[in-house]
C-alpha cells in the first residue's frame, strides 16, 4: 500500500468504529468515508472491511493492513518529537510555558528584554498552570511550582514559593469579627489552612478561581486571603497580617532529555536561570 491516506483511513475505520465515526475521526463527511472504503476494497479484491450491523469488521487482509498501518504511526509518532525539534530550530522558534501569575508579576518585562536581545528567535509564551506536555512538543522549556515534578524531566530546582495571610491596610477599620470574610479559590470546602490563621471561622464569601485576581479582590477590600508574596507585592493597599506555617511549592525550570542539548533551548534556559536568582527575594522568604 503505497498511499499513505489509505493507512489513515484504516486507522479511522478502527477507533471510529462506524463509517461515521471514522468520517469524525478524519474531518469529512460519511459519504466521502464510504467511497474510500469501497476504493479499497475493489483495489485489493476483497474486503478488507465490511459493515455488521452498522459496525466496521476487519477482513483477514485488513486486519495484516491495519497493523502495518499502527505500526507506521508508531514510528512516526516517536520520531514525531524530533521532526518538531528540528522544525523548530530551523525556524528558530522556542515555546516557554508558565504560569500566568509568573508572567504577569515577576517575568513580563525580562521575557520581552530576552526578545529584544536574540531578534532571531520567535519566543512564544503559553500561559497555564497546568503542566504542558514535553514529549508532545506542547513547549520546549517550561516553569512551574511542584513539590515533585516528572521524573523524566530535566531541570533546575530554583526556591519555594512563600505564603501569607493578606487583607486590604483598612479592611478591620469598622469591622468587627464577625463582619470579616475569606475569599478562596473554592466556596464548597473550607480549606484546611483556614484553622491556623487568626480569623478561624470567619465565613468564605466569595470565591474565585484565577489566583491574581483574588489578590486583586482582596485589594479591593473584599475580603481576606491565603496569597503570594510576589503577587501581594503588585497592590500597595494589601498589608500581611500574618504569616502562613508553609510554602506552596518550590519552582522549577524544566525540559525534556531530548531537549536540553538545542541552542536555543540552552539559552533560553539560561536567561531564565540568571533571572530567576535574581528574583528570590521577590518570592521566597525561606
């Protein structure tokens, strides 16, 4: 089989299950499935599949041609890494992933400095605070607080992210105990960080997922927070009144083994070492 649109077909037919799943699988219409599939047939002289009730059955054929097709993916698909790396590199393009609150409060102006600096590279910035996939290319270096990062990944251990208690300077003025609330990041549960602070059992009145914007709540005078130092540093009305027992986690700038030899990788990597030292003070008190 010399057509490689033939091998994909297969592979449709196979995780579709039905003509019209695979037309799903590939992005076209049911009609277009079956004159493929018909194509095929008559091209092998025999049924290399066949419908049972809707369902999609493999022939004997197809069933040898179906895993010639698997097997050329896996081989592409694992190579696919370094097709991409190279892509990459070629275009000199490099993709850093990290936090949005990263970016925004400690990174911002130091990422468009390296840009000025290396005009040569395309850096683009994925904001998440999920972890992207290395393996798949999702980004080529990556920054993100984990008590325990992947194993298979390669990087630099930086300093924990500390916490603490903040509210707006004038929030207790004219409130007594019982006026006084927590904005948290979920209003179902009572997070268990709430009994070692002053305010124990002052109700959640507000929650909010994004983690920037619950400081930014806070300095509004909207309740009391658990927060970063380095994001509580962004809103001059937010004072510490008191200290959390624990750091959130530690930060770490990572990639992927087959990664960490590219040119541009290395540099981006090392930028961001030389910059990050430079902010420890911004965001750990260990």
């Amino acid at each position: 089989m010399e057509n490689w649109d033939n091998l994909q077909l297969l592979l449709a037919l196979k995780r579709g299950k039905t003509l019209r799943g695979a037309a799903v699988e590939l992005g076209v219409n049911h009609t277009t499935v079956s004159r493929r599939l018909n194509s095929l047939n008559q091209r092998y002289n025999v049924n290399v599949c066949v419908l049972s009730q809707g369902n999609v059955v493999f022939g004997e054929v197809g069933q040898h041609l179906l895993r010639a097709a698997e097997s050329m993916e896996a081989c592409f698909t694992a190579r696919l890494n370094d097709i991409q790396a190279s892509m990459k590199q070629a275009k000199q393009r490099i993709t850093l992933s990290l936090p949005p609150s990263i970016l925004q409060c400690i990174l911002l102006e130091d990422l468009h400095e390296f840009q000025r600096v290396n005009s040569e590279l395309t850096l683009s910035i994925n904001t998440t605070y999920a972890l992207s996939n290395l393996e798949k290319s999702e980004a080529d270096v990556v920054i993100r607080a984990s008590d325990s990062p992947d194993e298979h990944l390669v990087g630099h251990r930086m300093y924990p992210i500390s916490l603490g208690y903040f509210m707006h300077k004038d929030y207790l003025t004219g409130r007594a105990n019982k006026e006084v609330s927590w904005i948290t990041e979920n209003v179902d549960h009572r997070p268990e960080w709430l009994s070692e602070t002053p305010y124990p059992n002052a109700p959640i009145s507000l929650a909010i997922e994004d983690l920037v914007l619950r400081h930014q709540a806070a300095s509004a005078g909207l309740g009391m927070i658990r927060g970063a130092h380095y994001i509580a540093k962004q809103f001059p009305n937010l004072i510490e009144f008191s200290q959390a027992r624990e750091n959130y986690a530690d930060l770490w700038i990572l990639t992927h083994p087959s990664k960490k030899a590219q040119p541009n990788v290395k540099r981006l990597i090392s930028f961001l070492l030389k910059t990050m030292r430079g902010k420890e003070k911004l965001v750990s008190r260990r």
